[in-house]
C-alpha cells in the first residue's frame, strides 16, 4: 500500500525555490506554495514518494537528469495562445512592409515559446508577406516537454480565437472525427519553425546568428531585478543594431541601462 505523500513543509519549499532559481532564473513567492505543491504531487505519486523532501534530494543529486528535467518543466508556467498582444504582430507587418526585398532571411526568434504557438503565429507573419526562402523563425524554451508540443503543432481550438480566417484556412487543418475540435498547424509551416531547448538563465548561450526581431514576452515577470537584467542583456546580444525586442505589456526595462529605446508600448529597438 502506498503511503500518503506528507505535507509541503516550508523547509522542502525554500529548497524547490532555490532549486527552480539556480536552474531558471525563476523567483517563486510564498504566495506560489501551493502551486509547487500540486503541481508535484503527482509525480511524487507516480515516484512512491511520501515525502517532498525525498523528492528534492532526488533532484538534486545529480543522478536523474531526466527527473530533473521533468521537475522544471512542473514548475514553469506555460500559457500562451495565438496572436497573444496583437499589436506586436501588426507592428511586425510593418517591418516587413517596410524591408527591402532581397538581402540576407529576415530571422526571429521566440525566446520563450512555451508551446509554440508564439512562433506559429510569428510564422503565419512571415510566410504571408515574404518569399519561402527569405525568412527564419527559432522557438526556444527551458522545457523539453512544451518544446515537443511546440513540434507536434496541435493544439486545442480554442488557442485559436484571434487566429484570422485567412490564415486558419491556409496554414492549419481543421480536426474532424476523434480530432474535432482541435488544429494542426500545416506540415509546411511546422518544417519552416526549429525548436530548440534554451535555458535563458545559463551563463552563456548557444552559439546563434543574429536575429532581426526576438520575442521574449511574458516571462521577465518570473525572474528577479539582478536575473532579469542579466537575462535581457543575453538575449539583446544577439539581435543586431537596429533590430526589434518585444516584451510582455506587463513587463518594462525601464533604469536598466540597456542599449534599446523604447519605440511602442512593450516594443524597443536596438540603438
């Protein structure tokens, strides 16, 4: 028989705090307890752990890459949809408009894709307004397990709400049978969009040409003031001058001395 898992104790949450932190960047607050809680609880049943201590030891030790993994992918928060702030796509349109046709793929990246919808509907942008081979779009997130969704491209219909028609109709199928009420979006697009696991966190990144526009909404809000920073300085490493950064309109760089100007609300450029 299987023992009931104990209590999260406030020790056993300061060391998931700390564990997320070191890993991600991520600050979890008191308030965010019961959501490392329930969002383990599970895998602590599935493991025959009664204990979140045991737990963490786990994954810490070093000995369970891939349990470790799966515990960042718990305590990262994923919610997205398509065409999410709408007005950072139609400021993309007007550079694209603006471009001049020729030259080197107008490259983006989705810093922090979640699941991918983000980075489907930078490619809906993209494919409508440039030539197949004159664009590139990176999506990139922490978690191994939204990246696989992100590769999959199917989603519930309801992430779709803002999708317009006309991109409905060209770039995904619409499920029938056991798949109603669901989209794939078509292989086409999905074979033009590379997913890649990215920890924004880590010290140095991955070896990544520049970029004209990256997308890295919504998740400065998880990390402190010094991370945030040392994040955002990361990123607008690779994006070259003159380019475009889009954050969440919930977030701001305000006082950190970055090398950007602010352009619109939630949209700077590179100086």
């Amino acid at each position: 028989m299987i023992q009931p898992v104990a209590p999260l104790t406030d020790r056993e949450f300061v060391q998931f705090q700390r564990f997320i932190h070191e890993a991600a960047g991520i600050s979890l607050t008191e308030a965010k307890k019961p959501l490392v809680s329930g969002r383990l609880a599970k895998r602590l049943h599935h493991l025959q752990f009664n204990s979140y201590g045991s737990y963490f030891q786990l994954i810490s030790s070093g000995a369970a890459p891939e349990e470790t993994q799966i515990a960042i992918d718990l305590l990262t928060t994923n919610e997205t949809y398509f065409f999410r702030e709408v007005r950072h796509f139609e400021h993309l349109r007007s550079l694209l408009k603006e471009r001049k046709q020729g030259g080197a793929p107008f490259r983006v990246w989705s810093a922090a894709c979640s699941t991918g919808e983000e980075a489907y509907s930078i490619a809906m942008v993209l494919a409508d307004l440039l030539p197949p081979q004159g664009w590139e779009v990176l999506a990139s997130d922490i978690s191994a397990r939204v990246l696989q969704t992100g590769r999959q491209g199917h989603y519930p219909m309801a992430r779709a709400a803002h999708v317009p028609q006309e991109y409905l109709r060209r770039f995904c199928l619409k499920g029938i049978d056991v798949e109603e009420g669901t989209l794939l979006v078509s292989r086409v697009l999905r074979e033009c969009v590379e997913f890649a696991q990215i920890n924004l966190n880590a010290a140095r990144l991955p070896a990544l040409d520049k970029f004209d526009v990256i997308f890295l909404r919504n998740v400065l809000i998880y990390f402190d003031g010094e991370t945030k920073g040392l994040v955002v300085q990361r990123v607008l490493d690779y994006l070259r001058p003159g380019g475009h950064l889009y954050i969440g309109h919930s977030e701001s760089l305000h006082d950190m001395g970055l090398p950007v100007r602010s352009v619109a609300p939630a949209i700077y450029r590179k100086e």
